[in-house]
C-alpha cells in the first residue's frame, strides 16, 4: 500500500506537469502511468508557445529540446500552389516567438526525468487503475493491476490525466460529453525524409488542399514528417483498402516534393494510424477527492495543434487549487470546483474556435469554401491575424506559473 497527497492517473503532458508542480511545492505525489515505458509513438508534436512558456519556467523546456526537436516559425494554409493564409509566429514577442515540434516521448521524459529527483516520488509503470476507493463518498485513491499484482494507493485526491477514454472518469461515473462537432477524421503516416530533406524543407505546419481531401504536414524529429490525411468522419471502417489507395495517391499529389518517400513508406492501410476526431467535455470534471484535466476533461481536434497545451496549462491552473487544497485538508467538490469554473470558458472558446477552423479550412464546397479566400486574406494581412496568432498560442488570457508556491 502507498500514501500520497496526490494520485495522478496518466504520464502524459497533463500528468507529469502537474506531477513536477506539485513536488515542487512540497506535496507527496503518486503517478500511476499503464505502460512500461514511453517508447510508445505520439501523434501529437506540436507545441505552443504558451506550453513553451510554462516548461521553461518549470526549467525542462531546453532539456526537452537537447533531446531532439525541430522550431517552427509558420503556419500556411496552402491551395495548389496558392498560399491563402500565412501565420507567421515570428510576429509575437521572443522568445516564444515560434513553435515546437518535439517528439512528446522527448518531453515526458524530460518531465519524467525532473519529477524522479524530488522527494515524495513513487512511480508505477505498467500498472493500470482497477478501481476507486471511496469513503462517505469521496474518492480516497484507487487499486491498480499489473503483472506483478498492483497495489493499492491512498490519497487525498485521484486526478485523472489518462486521456480522452479515460479509465477514472468511466469509474467515477462522469458522461464524458462527447459531440460530434466535426466532419472529419485524420489517418496519419510519419515518413522519414533523410537528413538533407529535412534540411531544405520548410519550417511551417501546412494544411495542403489540392483536388483532393485536405492533408496536414509539419517537420518531425529526426529527418521525418508527419502527415495527416483528412477523410469524412467514420468513413474508414469497412473499406480500408480502398480508402489506403485514395490516400496515398491524394497525399502524393499534395505533397510531390515527398512522393518518392511516401511511396515507400506506405505499402498497406496498416502503415496509417486513425484518429478518431471529435469534441468532448465531460459533465462536470470534479467531484469530492476527484479531478478530471487534459483530454480526460475534454477532447479536442488537432487543428491548431492545442492538446499538449491545453493539457500543461490545465497542469499550471490546478496546481495552486491542489496545493490549497492539502495544505487547507479539505478536498471537498466545492474546494476543488475552482479549477473547473475558472477553466471551462477558455476551453469553451477553444472548442468553438476549432469548429470555425475546422469550416473554413476543410469545407469542400458551400458558403464556407466561397468565404475562405476572402478571411484569409483579412486574417492574413490585417492586425487581426497577429491578434488569432496569439490566441491560438497562448489561449484568451495568460496561465501564470505559481512559482511562488515552490518549496525546492
């Protein structure tokens, strides 16, 4: 059996932030993580500039970095050889002036690596939550499963940072809320390039629309890129061999410069990866000894590159409420509500932010497709876009870094 302030669910962005937060501050933490090892491959690279912010600030960001990544200065949406928006992040203030693309295993390691030379750390990999203790109602910790036979942890408060098909929030009985508020899904394919492709491509995510269905790329770390083939939301199941030969003759066309690498590449419809793309915000996303952030708490598309963070700002925004929280005993829904009603209008205005995005940059025909020549070139080349840019890097209002509630 163990004891902790805090059990975190989930080694992801969201739960080792927190994880290193809380430490720093002098609380007892728990995480409990389901795999072995963060070997596994992530989807999502990109960081903002805001989440660069807080990571610099918790002092891992140039560790993470030193491990491999590659800076990014733009963000183009491109039609044919036509460019109709050009965001260019080098407008904002230095030095996070750019964005990130960083493999996540870099990150969390780095995270990882920074939490495990604190006091007050015990890490469980490979262990998965069985269930919630709970005690007159409130959550007092979980029992975890795994090969060599779980354990049982308690604590004052179980936060569930395990992602979109959370475990904790199932357990909890929490809906997750989730809305099918797009009309696309994305198969996504990592092709390595080579050091001298990597070398002389270009620093910018793109959204690529030719006479086929829109196609994401950006540069990954190392000689790769990650591209990201848009189809109609659940169109994937049951006729994957014919959508794989759509897909890679669409993506060749879009992006001739890499059609030699994607060929060899992508031999068969089990070289892509689907993603699943929907809007989700779980009923309530706490209760008493309980919290829900990250995708746990809501969900969202990888248009605009927020999940990573969304997820680190949600981590910087609870940390004081949790820090209150076990230095004032108490755990109680109304404590911890602070958190929630504090967060859920930014998320709000991301989630909304997203379906427009998703309208204007994807719609293949209607009063979407005939208007984005014209908003392009209003965002594009008007303060507005400078003013976007900076939402989208940082959210509607800064998240502070409470250093001040450090204690090593």
């Amino acid at each position: 059996m163990i004891s902790s302030d805090v059990c975190v669910v989930g080694a992801g962005p969201a739960g080792l932030t927190l994880s290193l937060l809380l430490l720093r501050s002098g609380l007892t933490v728990t995480l409990v993580e389901r795999s072995a090892l963060h070997g596994r491959e992530f989807r999502g690279e990109i960081l903002q500039p805001g989440g660069m912010e807080l990571l610099d600030g918790l002092g891992v960001l140039s560790g993470a970095m030193a491990r491999g990544g590659y800076p990014l200065d733009r963000f183009r949406l491109r039609e044919g050889r036509r460019t109709l928006l050009d965001i260019d992040y080098r407008r904002l203030e230095a030095p996070y002036n750019q964005l990130l693309s960083i493999p996540q295993q870099h990150l969390l390691e780095e995270l990882l690596a920074h939490c495990e030379k604190l006091p007050g750390f015990t890490y469980l990999p490979g262990h998965r939550v069985g269930s919630l203790q709970r005690h007159e109602g409130r959550t007092t910790g979980l029992t975890t499963r795994s090969p060599d036979g779980g354990t049982r942890v308690n604590a004052g408060c179980v936060v569930g940072a395990d992602g979109r098909y959370s475990k904790v929030r199932q357990l909890a009985g929490i809906q997750a809320g989730r809305l099918e508020a797009f009309d696309f899904d994305v198969l996504w394919l990592k092709v390595p390039i080579g050091s001298a492709g990597a070398a002389s491509g270009a620093r910018e995510v793109s959204v690529v629309r030719s006479r086929g269905n829109p196609v994401l790329v950006y540069p990954s770390w190392p000689d790769s890129v990650q591209i990201g083939w848009t189809l109609p939301h659940r169109s994937f199941a049951g006729s994957k061999d014919a959508v794989f030969a759509r897909a890679r003759e669409e993506i060749v066309q879009a992006l001739p410069q890499y059609a030699d690498a994607v060929r060899a590449a992508l031999e068969s419809a089990n070289d892509l990866t689907l993603l699943d793309v929907f809007a989700g915000c779980a009923d309530t996303w706490v209760q008493d000894g309980l919290v829900l952030i990250g995708d746990a708490a809501h969900t969202h598309s990888p248009l605009g590159a927020q999940g990573i963070n969304l997820a680190i700002q949600d981590a910087a925004l609870l940390h004081p409420v949790l820090t209150a929280a076990v230095r004032g005993g108490s755990f109680a829904a109304e404590h911890l509500r602070a958190y929630e009603t504090g967060r859920r209008p930014a998320i709000d205005a991301v989630m909304k932010f997203q379906v427009m995005q998703s309208r204007m940059m994807l719609a293949r025909g209607g009063l979407e497709a005939r208007l984005r020549p014209v908003v392009a070139r209003i965002v594009g080349r008007t303060p507005i876009g400078t003013k976007i840019t900076a939402r989208i890097a940082y959210g509607s209002s800064p998240v502070p870094l409470r250093t001040d509630l450090f204690t090593s």
